[in-house]
C-alpha cells in the first residue's frame, strides 16, 4: 500500500458530521514543505495547528484497536474476547481507528 500526502484546508459539520477539505499534494511539494524526504509508505497531512499561529503541523496516520463502542460492555476501556461483540464490530468486540498525530522526530528534545 502505498502512501499520499495532503493539506487540510479545514472543516465544516454536515448533518451532524465532520467533513474534512483535504487538497492531494505531490511527493515533491511536501517533501519541500516537510524540509525532508517523507517515508513513501506512509500517510502524511499538513494540518494547520489551532493552538497557535494557524501555521500547518507535519502530522502522520497511526492506526489502533479499541473496544467497540456499539457492543454492552461499554464500562470497560479493553477489547472484549474473541468470539463477543456485536454486528457493528463483526462479533469481535474490536474496532479499528485511524487519525493523524503531530510527527515527531526520534531523539528530538522538544
């Protein structure tokens, strides 16, 4: 599978959804924008970071498993057992969830 890069421009709320804008970018403008080369195999966004100047944060797609929030055992914060669950989660009890986090270099004091 191979990656993309994009900027997102912002976001508006569509039947009580959020809809993100995203514009594609090319390998060579966010490798420029980036200040080095980006991992092809990789997922990468330019977000503008809401806190301070508005100015677009590199960030990269992480994945992760969490508990399905349609199944009965909403107390617990870990995935149910094999063979649990419900038809929104496909009897596992498990869901996968993507987003973009700020990507920081390893080793990097900040």
């Amino acid at each position: 599978m191979s990656g993309s890069a994009i900027e997102r421009l912002g976001h508006e709320v569509v039947d009580g959804r959020i809809v993100h804008n995203d514009c594609a970018m090319s390998w060579e403008e966010a490798d420029k924008r980036a200040e080095f080369r980006l991992d092809r195999r990789k997922s990468w966004a330019f977000i503008p970071d809401r806190y301070a100047l508005g100015i677009p944060e590199l960030c990269e797609a992480i994945s992760f498993t969490r508990a399905c929030s349609g199944c009965d055992d909403t107390e617990s914060m870990y995935c149910a057992p094999t063979g649990s669950g419900c038809r929104e989660c496909g009897y596992t009890g498990k869901r996968r969830e993507h987003c973009f986090v700020p990507y920081e270099i390893a080793g990097d004091p900040a």
